[in-house]
C-alpha cells in the first residue's frame, strides 16, 4: 500500500499528456544532441587532426552561455514557449542533417554555434513552461523525471554513435555523417513530437491585468532583490555550480595520478555517479515538501564530500564519495529549479532559467579549468601536508562550498515566511 501511494505522483504526470510528450521529446532529442556532440568533435578532428580545434566544439558549449543570455532568456519570455520549443528543435534537425554537406571547418563550427544557441533557449524554455504543465504540487517529481531522462540518454546515444559510424565504416565510407543525419532525425522526431503539446500550454500569464505580454516590464532584477530566500537560492546555486565543476575537470587526474588507479577506475567512478544521481531522484520524492532544507543539505554535502576526497584518497572512499556526490547534485539541482519555478514569476521565468543555465555551464566549464591549471601548476608532489597538487584544490572548491553554504541556510523566519 505504502509502495503504490509513493508511485501516485508519478502515475499523475504520465496521466498528463503534454508532460508526457515533453519528456518523450526530450529523450528523443537527448539522443540526438549526445550523438551530435561527438559526431561534431569527431568531424573536426577528422578535416583538421587537431586536438586544440575539435576541444573548440565543446568551448561552443559555453559560449552562447558567456554572450547571449540575456537576449536568449528575452527571447523565450518573449514568445510562446511551445513555439520556441519547437523552432530550437527544427533548427537543430535543419543543422544537424545539413552538416554532412558542408565543406570546410570554420562553416561547421559557425553552425555548432548556433545550434548550441538553440539548445540553450530550449532548456529555458522548457524549464519555464513544465509549470504550466503540471499542477504545483508534482513540480518537484517532475523535474525529477526530466533529469532522469536527460541521464539515461548519455549512454544510449555514445552507443548509438558507435554503432551508426561502424555501419557507414562497415559499407566503405568512414566518418561520421550517417551519425549526423542520425542525430537530424532524431531531432525531427523530436520536434513533431513537440508540435503536439497544446496551443496553451506555453502561453506566458499577464502580470498586468489587460496588459500586452509583449509590453511587460518586469524586471528580473527586482524580482531577486525583492525575494530573499530566491537570493540565497540563486547565490548558493552559482557557488555550487562553479566549484562543483572542479571535479569535472580533476576527476580523471584524481584517479590517475592521485589514487594510481587508471581508466577503468575513473569509469566505474562515473558510473558511481550516475547511480547515485538516479537514487537521489528517487529518494527525492520523500522530501519533496521541504525544498529549502533539500537545496541547502545537498549543497552542503557536496562540498563535504569534496573535502573528503581530498583528504581521504582512496579507491574505495571515492567511489562511495562519487556515488554520495551524484544523489547531492540532484539534490541541489532538482530544489534549485523547483525553487526558482515555485517563486519567479512566469512574466520572467524564461530569462531566470536562461540564466541558471548559462551559469550553470559557464561556471562548471570556467572555474573547472582554473582548477585544473591550479592543480598542474602546484605538481603531482606533495604540496600541503600530504595533499598533491589535485587534493589541493578539491580541498578548496569543498571549504568554498561547505562556507558559502552554511552562509546561506535560509532562516526560519524566512523559511516560515515562504509558507
């Protein structure tokens, strides 16, 4: 009895059609944007035998993120979010299946850019628009099950590629256009898919009553300076995200050079991972009414277990700190955007998403290199105490976000006000 009643909510949200095709859509076009992103970096290396100009594909990833949030969160607020769903994915379809046509490196990288301008509104968007599609109470859940599929598309989509570049191989014509035209398609699925959602369903509320949409001058600005507890959240958010993406970046030199482990340790260290993200989304259900104490106990811990990785080198303590790692991030994560949908005003939603996505990357992405340049600099020798180069700063990026996180528990007044 107990079991069924834990499964009510997500019997719900599968009840909902339009949740259940914008899920469907997005594992479908997860499939595709994972087996583009290495069809692309494989591209690029195959016309230049460049390691510096096929990691210029994955520096794409964050710089529409850098440049042009602003106009792309405007953009999304802007519209109707079921129509920019839909444009970003057909735009992607259109670039991705025209790739195998054009000639050059400079074209291809042109058109990666602007793909991946369209893969950042998309996200915004919808983030901005599963509100509106399911009732309040489910919002956390829903998240949930989006960020599960986004997971589950990682694996099938490297295999996916593997499997379509063996093919064109297997018939004479190496390279990775059939895995191009794959990814096309499956973003042309993706979009029909979407098509279906209901007219209504990514109209945006008027704030002003009888007020034009398009007219609406609310800023995002003032809704954060006059929200507290969304100021704590966003703040604590940033933190996270730029010194979490530390492990990104050191995780491979970790394993390597600090635990003399090898490539098969840091695979069953991801792996790790991935199942503790899926276990937090599913334990997540259980606490899913106190958003607040989930944000800050997930953040918190992941800059314990951080700390503990440096402190702690050892096989065995990081797989189980990996595993504890990813039920945290989507702690962190899924309370953070539930947070940020519960309080932001529609008017402005897809400009907050657009911006916690583009910190999100550029953060993880930037702050991740300086730490791995921090780590290569300080050496593989002891540096501090018995802590290499890479323990070093692992150690900081977790004091920075255990400090900042204790900073910024929300109070009780506070926590009480927002009830």
């Amino acid at each position: 009895m107990k079991i069924t009643r834990r499964f009510t909510t997500l019997r719900a949200l599968v009840s909902a059609h339009d949740f259940r095709r914008l899920i469907t859509s997005q594992v479908v076009g997860g499939l595709g944007e994972w087996l583009a992103t290495l069809a692309l970096i494989a591209l690029v290396w195959d016309r230049t035998h460049s390691a510096f100009a096929s990691g210029i594909v994955l520096g794409f990833r964050i710089l529409p993120a850098a440049v042009v949030t602003g106009a792309i969160g405007s953009f999304v607020d802007r519209f109707d979010r079921r129509r920019v769903l839909v444009a970003c994915t057909a735009g992607r379809a259109c670039i991705y299946g025209a790739l195998p046509l054009v000639g050059g490196v400079a074209p291809v990288l042109a058109l990666a850019l602007v793909a991946e301008i369209g893969t950042l509104a998309f996200a915004a968007a919808r983030d901005a628009a599963v509100p509106r599609l399911v009732p309040a109470k489910h919002l956390a859940t829903a998240n949930a099950v989006s960020m599960a599929s986004a997971f589950a598309a990682m694996p099938f989509g490297s295999g996916l590629f593997a499997g379509l570049v063996w093919i064109q191989g297997a018939a004479g014509y190496p390279g990775v256009d059939l895995a191009l035209l794959g990814a096309g398609g499956l973003f042309a699925v993706s979009t029909l898919m979407l098509g279906r959602l209901a007219a209504d369903c990514g109209r945006r509320e008027v704030v002003a009553k009888g007020g034009d949409l398009r007219e609406n001058k609310i800023s995002l600005r003032a809704v954060l300076k006059a929200d507290p507890i969304l100021r704590r959240v966003v703040l604590g958010g940033i933190v996270v995200a730029c010194c979490g993406g530390s492990l990104l970046t050191l995780g491979l030199t970790y394993v390597n050079e600090t635990l003399h482990a090898g490539p098969t340790a840091y695979s069953a260290l991801l792996t790790t991972f991935c199942a503790g993200a899926l276990t937090g989304v599913v334990a997540l259900q259980r606490a899913k009414g106190q958003l607040h104490k989930i944000f800050h106990i997930g953040a918190g811990s992941m800059g314990a277990i951080l700390l503990a990785m440096a402190v702690f080198p050892s096989t065995t303590v990081g797989y189980v700190m990996g595993f504890v790692f990813g039920g945290a991030f989507v702690a962190t994560f899924l309370g953070g955007i539930t947070i940020l949908q519960e309080r932001v005003d529609d008017a402005v939603r897809g400009r907050a998403f657009a911006l916690a996505h583009s910190g999100l990357r550029v953060g993880a992405v930037g702050v991740g290199l300086l730490a791995a340049w921090g780590a290569k600099a300080m050496g593989a020798g002891r540096v501090f105490w018995t802590m290499d180069g890479t323990q070093v700063m692992l150690a900081l990026a977790g004091l920075m976000i255990f400090s900042v996180t204790a900073v910024l528990v929300v109070p009780r007044r506070l926590a009480r006000a927002s009830a």
